[in-house]
C-alpha cells in the first residue's frame, strides 16, 4: 500500500466525520445562538440556562439523524474492507 492509498482512506475517514458530527455541531450552534440572543435581550445572564437547552436539541437531531449516521459508518467500513484485497497488491 502505497501513500497514496493511505492519503485516500485518511481523507474519506476525515469526511465522513465531518459528515457524522455537522448535524450535531449545526443544532448545538444554532440553538446556542439562540439562547445567547434571548439572553442579551432580557438581560439574564445564568450560564447553566444554555446547557440543557442545547442537550435537549442535539439528543433530538442524534434521534433524527442517527440512522442516517449508521448507514453511512456501514458504508464506510464495507467499502474499506471491499479495498483490503487492493490495498494489499492482490
């Protein structure tokens, strides 16, 4: 195996998870965004009002978006391992 074929498998590896954590990370973003506007706006300034808001938003997008996320972890592994033959020189 050569580096070109690990430089290909590192890279897929990497965008798959971008690909797995964006839905969380974007919700967690979005909603943290959100409570920090309606704190600037009446002023309440607790630290612990963001945390279980932003739970509660990304357990939900994890609950949509998981079975996606699984399918495309499968995915990944199975054409990794369609590859082993290749990557060997057989």
């Amino acid at each position: 195996m050569g580096t070109e074929g690990v430089l290909d498998i590192g890279l897929d590896a990497l965008m798959l998870a971008a690909k797995l954590s964006a839905p969380m990370l974007v919700t967690a973003l979005v909603v943290g965004f959100a409570i920090s506007l309606f704190q600037s706006v009446t002023q309440i300034q607790e630290v612990t009002l963001s945390f279980v808001p932003k739970a509660i938003a990304v357990s939900v997008a994890l609950l949509i978006s998981g079975h996606w996320m699984i399918q495309e972890a499968v995915t990944f592994t199975q054409t990794i391992f369609e590859r082993i033959p290749s990557l060997l020189g057989g």
